[in-house]
C-alpha cells in the first residue's frame, strides 16, 4: 500500500517541531526515508536564481532508502504565505509500491492523482496511503508539444535520447516556462510501457541528495547559472525553440505518427561466459552419488557396459546460451597407470610396493618361526 508526506511551514508538526515540517504522514513511514523527503520538499522563490521550466515542480524520483529504492511521485508549490507571514510551499510526495505502477507511468499517474495538496493541510499522522489510479495507455501524438508552438519531432527526441542514454541525465532546455507535466506525459507516452517507471524527471530540479535518481530535467533558457548546470560531465541537453523542427530520424517520424519510439542504439547481446565462483542458478549441481568402496585385489570387476556408465555418469547442465559445458564432468585426465575399463586382477596392476611389502612380512614370518623351533632346542 503507498504511503504519503506532506511537508510546509506549520506552527507544530507531528514531530513537535515549528515553521518548515512534517504536517501529514501516513503511520509507519520509515524515518530514513521522511528526511530525504523532507530535503526533496524545498522550493526557491528567487525567480532570478531558479532554472526551473515550470512553477511547478513535478517529479517522479528513485529514492534510495537503506537497501531498499523507493519510487516517490512529487508536487511542490507556493501555497501564499505561512502563519508567520513569511512566502509558504507545500510539498507532497507519494511513496508508490511496485504493485501499483500504472503501465501508463509515472507522468500520467501525477495528472490523474486528484488528492495532492495545495494548501497547509490538517496537522494529522493519517492510518493509510492514498490510492494510486492506474490505467494502461498506448502511443499518441504529442500534443502537448503542438499545442506549446513546438514540433512534435522533439518530443521523440527526447524518448529516444533517454532510450538510448538511461545513466546519463538529460535537460530540455525550454525557451520560457510553462506546464511542462504534459510534455513529460507525451514523451513517457512514446515510451514502451515497461520501460516508463524507468524514466525519472523533474519539472522544476533544484541540487538533490546522492541517494535519489533524477534523469530528466525540465529547465529554462536564460536562467542564471544555466551554463554550469548544463555543463555537467556526461550530461546530454536538448534544446526547443518555436518555429524549428529537429533534424529527420525514426524517432522523430515515430512521435509526430504518434507511434512508439525504438533506441536507435543497438547495444550488442553478450556471448561470454563468467567464471562461476559458487553454485547459481545457471549452473546446476550433478546428483551426488553414494560413495563406492574400491575393489579388492584379486576380486574380479565386470567391465562397465556404456548403457550402464552414461546412466551413472549424469552430466553437469549448463544453461548459459549457445554454450554446451556438458562436456566438461568427463574432462578430467586418467591416471596412465589405471587401465580403461577399471581395475583388473593382472598381477601387473599390483604397485611394486605392495610387492616389496609382502615380501618383507613372508621375511619376517619366517625368521620368527625358525627362532621359535631353536628356542625349543
């Protein structure tokens, strides 16, 4: 079931604490998890400071918690002023389980969740989380981007870039700012579905903890400090203007058809084989077989028929790809002294020291039984 956190300026939080704090929270949220969110809860009223695309911030995030990830969808607004008539923000963050990611993503279950908050909500720890709404939804055109005076061509280029570059953080870079929620639904839209709660964003980023995922970033052209931010290593930036189409690909051919974009970089299928250090799934253990007694010398052993040594015999199964490891139980070199077929009852199997051995001990017997009879005498 999700969970959820409110964060404003309150005059007393459900932590006993005053001005920006934890106003809701459903029972049981993890505190680790209630500090990071609270860090994601901030907003920057300086207009001259911001770099965001939207007034709004709008996010889908990966929050790592302890050694759990949690997928956090988030809202973060002005809401007037406080109490203490100081500029006020409210911020909710919804903590989704996996089992309620809706195929549509993440983009269109922020639009069709109807319950965040837009102003200082009642003081409370609430017993349960909200409900989530899911739906499935296909490919589309992107309208969105046409009706902000863009060419839906760019919409697939950002679909394909995050294809393409999942590690790499991605920024539109956008003329003004404006209602960025619906270019990130159109974008996700042309997106195959299992691959959409892949993709994280934010409308509006600010500088985030270590332990949270945020690929792509909507920001505005002209912000100061933009040059720095954009300059970060192995980020990649796609910039929209009115009036100018990008340059022909399948992606963009595929958005403005409405249609789904594919990768355009194929990324080669592995063939090798990793060492196998312990027992895993690929590799599965041959049944082990009770111990056998060797033979005793002089006790003939029936030759092993090949029906009766392949049934005893199993091979170790390999399950890695186009690789037949079978082989590989029946590798180990025979001793040169050990005939094929198992041992026989030629005296020229015996060691020499066994030899040796019996011959010292018919020796002995021999000497004490000859000082024997001398002592009778």
């Amino acid at each position: 079931m999700s969970m959820e956190l409110i964060h404003t300026s309150v005059q007393r939080g459900i932590r006993g604490d005053n001005g920006f704090a934890t106003a809701c929270a459903t029972r049981g949220l993890p505190p680790q998890l209630e500090s990071v969110l609270a860090e994601l809860s901030s907003y920057d009223f300086d207009t001259s400071r911001s770099v965001g695309g939207d007034v709004v911030e709008w996010a889908h995030r990966i929050v790592k918690s302890g050694s759990k990830a949690h997928t956090i969808l988030s809202r973060v607004a002005p809401c007037g002023s406080d109490w203490s008539g100081r500029p006020n923000r409210v911020a909710h963050h919804l903590v989704v389980e996996a089992s309620e990611r809706a195929p549509a993503g993440p983009a269109w279950a922020i639009s069709a969740f109807a319950g965040f908050a837009t102003a200082v909500p009642v003081v409370e720890e609430r017993a349960s989380g909200p409900v989530i709404p899911s739906a499935s939804c296909g490919p589309r055109r992107p309208e969105a981007w046409e009706s902000a005076g863009f060419d839906g061509g760019w919409a697939g280029i950002v679909a394909c870039t995050l294809l393409d570059h999942p590690s790499s953080t991605c920024f539109v870079v956008l003329p003004d700012e404006m209602d960025c929620l619906g270019l990130v639904s159109d974008v996700l839209a042309l997106i195959p579905e299992e691959r959409r709660w892949f993709i994280t964003f934010s409308t509006r980023p600010q500088r985030m903890p270590a332990s949270v995922t945020c690929q792509l970033r909507f920001v505005r052209a002209g912000a100061s400090g933009i040059n720095r931010i954009l300059g970060e290593p192995g980020a990649r930036r796609i910039v929209v203007a009115r009036g100018q189409s990008p340059e022909p690909s399948a992606a963009v051919d595929a958005a403005r058809a409405g249609e789904t974009v594919q990768p355009s970089i194929q990324r080669p299928v592995r063939t090798s084989v990793a060492p196998v250090v312990r027992n895993t799934p690929q590799v599965q253990e041959a049944p082990s077989r009770p111990a056998v007694a060797p033979p005793k010398v002089g006790r003939s052993m029936p030759r092993a028929s090949a029906t009766s040594a392949g049934a005893a015999s199993p091979a170790v199964s390999m399950s890695y790809p186009g690789v037949d490891l079978s082989g590989a139980v029946h590798a180990a070199p025979r001793s040169s002294g050990t005939p094929v077929g198992g041992p026989r009852t030629d005296i020229r199997g015996v060691p020499a020291l066994a030899w040796g051995l019996f011959i010292y001990s018919a020796v002995a017997v021999l000497i004490a039984f000859v000082l024997g009879i001398l002592s009778l005498l």
